[in-house]
C-alpha cells in the first residue's frame, strides 16, 4: 500500500555548550538517521526510553523544529522543500496531539476559541453561527458538551483537557496526527477512554497516526507495527504481534521483559533482563552500536561498524548478531 506518509534518513541535531557555564560545546544528535513509512489508516508506535528522540522526530516532521537533513514525503509532497510560509496546507492535513494537557492549551482562551483557532485560520467557517456549530460538534465528538465550550482550560480535569485538544487537532479536518505521548500525563482510568477514543476517531475518519508512548503494553494494543528507538537511532521495527511475540534486538528484549503479565504464575518464570552498564552521551556518541556498552552480547565489530537496519522478511533490526 502507497505509504501517507515516508520518512528518509531523518535527523536533527542541536548545538549545544559554550558560554561560561555550559561546559564543553558539542552536538546533540537528537535523531541520527531514521527511517520509516506509514501507510494510510494505519498507526505506527514509536517507543524507547525517555531522551532516545520520540518527541523530537515528531515535532521535526510536521516541522516544528527544522530539519538537519532528510526528507519527510507527505501524501506524495516533500514537506522540508516547501518555504515555511507556504506550509499552512500542509499542516491542514498534519496535526500534533501534545503530551501535556495542561501546558498545551491556552489558559487565557475559552475552550471554544480555542478550538475555533484553527478553523479561523484556515478560513473553514462562512460565518460566525457556521463556526459554533463546528465547535459544538467538535467538542461532541470527542465527548464533551456544547456548554463547555464557553469555560477556561483551568475548569476541566485533565482527561477532558487532552480531549479538548483532540478535538482542536480535528478541527481542520486532518489525515496524519502525530501523538506525542497523549495519554501519560493522564490517571490509568482515564488513559483507556483517550485510546478508545482515537481508535473510534481512526475507524470513522480513516486517519492515520504516528504515536508516541513510552508505555510498551498500550502500544501494542493501538499499532499496527512498532519501531523501537534508542538514542537516535531505530533499532527494530515490525508489525506489533510480530514484534512482541518474537523481539529480536538485546534491547527490544530487556524492554520486553519489564512488561507485567497479569497471571503471577507465569510472571514467576519470566527472565526479567537488567541493562547495566552507562548510556553513552547523545553529544557526540561513540563509533559503532550505540547500545554496546550495555549489551551482554556486544561483539569487537559493535564498537566499529554501526549496524544497519536491515529487513529479514518485514521485521527490520539493526543488530550484529542478526543474520
């Protein structure tokens, strides 16, 4: 299938230190070389610990952060060759859910400004009663009420608060929306009726997702196929059931294995796999595999050559010991 969306050899670098309390100057390699596509209607799960670069691959591809090379292809347009006052179509079409609901909305808008924001913008209302009537909506789509429309952020809980931003994310109509981690900052009660919620939204509308989560079991229960992150880099990626039934990569594994299973039997025979060793600085990091000096497996040609991300029959892995 025809991806919507394709990423190549994406990266992002930040310069960082100098002055007199910064110490060192450096490189940040944020994200060093990614690549991944998404066909229409699918969602893929981007995972990893925190500080491995999610966020910052989501923000560079709908380029709220400039790239420092690569090239996003969306619906068949080069999204970094377009002048930056001329992307408002395309960001009609690539809307971001932001992880915090609480610094993610404007506490001096109403909700229903909020929400008409957007639709202000794209000029998607003919008159004033025609954009209420699109608030309204809106806000019963995501399952809030027309009356909430004229209160403050401050007045809601934070599950209603991340709904208010779903429903200003589908105000213009969007195909693409990147998830950047929606449901963390949000009680366990409250995350299922979020995800619940999305996957609704993706069976009626068709959209299509990149989400972002650090919370392994929910991701795999919300994605078609998963990549798994570390310090830059992607590391594995494969449809979810594939991924989770037969991981392949060291530190796909230890992740895999800190997920709780109900049954306490079964737990009691789990091998829980412990990473020692030092995470290497994303500032300049090392030659070869960046997960080497915590990998019990690590091998003379880790610490020289940089493994690739090959494909052995639909599940890509970038590890040595994979042939």
């Amino acid at each position: 299938m025809e991806p919507l969306i394709a990423v190549k050899n994406l990266k992002k670098y930040f310069r960082v230190g100098g002055g007199t309390f910064r110490g060192k100057k450096g490189t940040l390699k944020a994200v060093d070389g990614i690549s991944f596509s998404i066909p229409r209607g699918e969602t893929l799960g981007l995972v990893g610990e925190s500080g491995c670069g999610k966020t910052t691959v989501g923000r560079t591809i709908c380029r709220l952060y400039e790239p420092t090379a690569g090239e996003v292809i969306f619906d068949g347009v080069p999204v970094f060759s377009i002048h930056p006052k001329e992307m408002l179509p395309i960001r009609r079409k690539m809307q971001m859910i932001f992880q915090d609901p609480y610094a993610s909305l404007n506490a001096r808008m109403t909700v229903g400004d909020i929400i008409g924001e957007p639709i202000d913008i794209h000029n998607l209302a003919d008159s004033k009663e025609e954009r209420l009537e699109m608030i309204h909506e809106l806000l019963h789509t995501v399952g809030l009420s027309p009356e909430h429309a004229t209160r403050f952020p401050h007045e809601f809980s934070g599950g209603q608060r991340q709904r208010i931003g779903v429903a200003r994310a589908l105000a213009v109509e969007p195909s693409f929306i990147i998830c950047d981690e929606p449901i963390s900052a949000l009680d366990v009660s409250i995350q299922a009726q979020v995800i619940n919620m999305l996957e609704e939204l993706q069976e009626e509308r068709g959209l299509t997702y990149l989400f972002i989560a650090h919370d392994l079991s929910m991701v795999k229960h919300t994605s078609h196929r998963v990549a798994v992150m570390y310090l830059g880099k992607i590391v594995e990626l494969a449809e979810s059931v594939e991924l989770y039934k037969n991981p392949l990569h060291p530190y796909t594994k230890a992740l895999m294995s800190a997920i709780p299973i109900p049954d306490p039997d079964i737990e009691a025979e789990r091998e829980r796999i412990i990473l020692e060793g030092d995470v290497p600085s994303p500032i300049d990091p090392p030659p070869g595999c960046r997960f080497k000096s915590r990998c019990s497996y690590a091998m003379d040609v880790c610490g020289e050559e940089e493994p690739e991300l090959r494909n052995f029959s639909g599940h890509h892995v970038a590890c040595h010991l994979i042939k």
